[in-house]
C-alpha cells in the first residue's frame, strides 16, 4: 500500500517536461508512460498542450496520470471479477467491433478510390499559373517578447539589456523571459514563433514590423495585456513560392476536388442497385 502511494505521488509530478517512454507509475505490473500521457493530454487540448501556461500544463498532467491510475485499477478489478466473461460484456465489446470493421472498411474503401486519381504535370501547372496568388506569402517576422505587468517593470529589464547586442542579447532574453515574462511563451525564452502582420494585436504588430533584426524595443509596448519588451529574431520579406515549392500541395487539392466528383458517381451508382425502402 505504502508503495502504490509513493507511485501515484510520483506520477502526481509530471509537468510539461514529459519523456517520451518514461515510465511514470506502475499499477499492479502495468507500466504507465509519459508517452500515454503526451497522448492524452495532446488530444484533450487538439494539439495546443505546450502553449498552455507552465501551472496548468501541471494541473493537466496530474489529473490524466490520475485518471489512468485509476482505469488501470478499474480495468483489473474488473477482469479480476469476471466482467470479460459476461454476456453483457461480450455483446457490447462485439458491437463495438463491428462498429470499428464498419468505419475501417469504409476508410479504405475511400483511400482506394483516392489513391487511383491521377493529376497531370500540364494540370498541375496551369493551376499554378491561374492560381499564383494563392501563393504569396506575406511579409513575416519571428519575434520573442517579455510580457510585465507594469511600465517600470518593463524599463528596467529593457535598461539591463540595452547595452547589450548579437548573441549576448539573445541569450539574456531568454534567460529574463523564462524567469519574469507572465505570458504563456514565457517558458519558451518569450518564443512567439513565426507570424504575418494583422496576426497581434495592433500596437504590438506596428511595433515589430518596424524593427531591424536582432535588436529590441527601445521602450515599453503597451497592449490590453500589459507591457511587452519585443526582441526581433528575424523577418522574412513577402514572396511567391515557386511550381516546384508547392507541387504536392496543388496535386493533392486537384486530387481532392476530383475525387468530390468521384464519390458522387459513384453514390449515385451504388443507390440505383441499391434496395433501399
């Protein structure tokens, strides 16, 4: 008993610093992964675990530990008591399985007639030239930020970076971003990652795009979330991409639309043997 406690009070620790394949805790033998928790939590957030702020990936992380401590416990009670052999247990577990073959089935079904359309190189490359604009991408910047509370706060950390500059600049960044940024990136070293103008909110984004790369602001940018000190990492100017950048996107949206036209023929063709009152 003293044992599981000291298990289940271990796997109350994870954070956002999960190991792919760490075992986490055991419960009566079984292995519980930080790799079946990344799981979880990634799709009970749709993939956007990580930009979650460092004390509610915590929370997160504990109550799915715990949750599958407990279907683990649930589970072998449960075949412990013979709920496998029941018919209840059989009837469902076969529905299910029927359930699953049915959309499996259809699946690839699908991927079969998906896989048979062919898109030409001439029609690959007249979409491109009808459709350049689809292309453009836009000017973008990718930029770090300090997010404080107050303005004060804000001109001191700028004061103890303004004589700095290159790599030394970069790094201290980091550093004060991790330690008192109280925005979510802030665990990143303030990475706010690749972003078009429009994308913030408008002071922050005349702000950035008005800067050269590699420095920060020389004054506190203030927003309905606080004050920010930005650090430009880099800009990338507007351009189009070429045939060859974006073939497979084209081919795949052409075999897309065609395979639209594809499933409808084929529905239809289907209905009409179809006995259907």
């Amino acid at each position: 008993m003293r044992k599981a406690r000291k298990l289940l009070l271990s796997a109350l620790m994870v954070t956002t610093t999960i190991l792919s394949a760490q075992t986490i805790v055991t419960v009566n033998g079984k292995a519980i992964t930080s790799e079946e928790v990344n799981q979880e939590l990634m799709n009970a957030t749709q993939g956007r675990f990580n930009t979650l702020p460092v004390e509610k990936q915590k929370e997160l992380g504990q109550q799915f530990v715990q949750q599958l401590v407990a279907n683990e416990l649930m589970y072998g009670d449960a075949k412990k008591t013979g709920v496998l052999n029941t018919k209840l247990f059989k009837d469902e577990y076969k529905k299910i399985q029927e359930k699953v073959k049915k959309s499996i089935a259809i699946q690839v079904w699908q991927k079969q007639l998906h896989d048979k359309i062919k898109v030409s190189q001439k029609e690959l490359k007249e979409y491109y030239k009808n459709n350049k604009e689809e292309f453009v991408e836009k000017e973008r910047v990718h930029a770090r930020h300090i997010l404080v509370k107050t303005e004060a706060e804000a001109k001191k950390i700028i004061a103890e970076l303004k004589s700095l500059s290159g790599a030394k600049l970069k790094a201290k960044f980091e550093e004060l971003a991790k330690a008192k940024s109280t925005g979510p990136s802030g665990p990143k070293g303030g990475d706010l990652g690749t972003f078009t103008k429009g994308q913030m909110v408008p002071a922050f984004n005349d702000a950035v795009f008005k800067m050269k790369v590699g420095t920060i602001t020389p004054t506190p940018i203030k927003t309905q979330f606080g004050y920010h000190i930005i650090y430009l990492e880099d800009k990338m100017k507007a351009a189009t991409r070429t045939f060859d950048e974006v073939k497979s996107v084209i081919e795949q949206r052409i075999k897309n639309e065609k395979f639209k036209s594809v499933m409808n023929e084929k529905m239809a063709a289907l209905q009409k043997k179809a006995t259907i009152k």
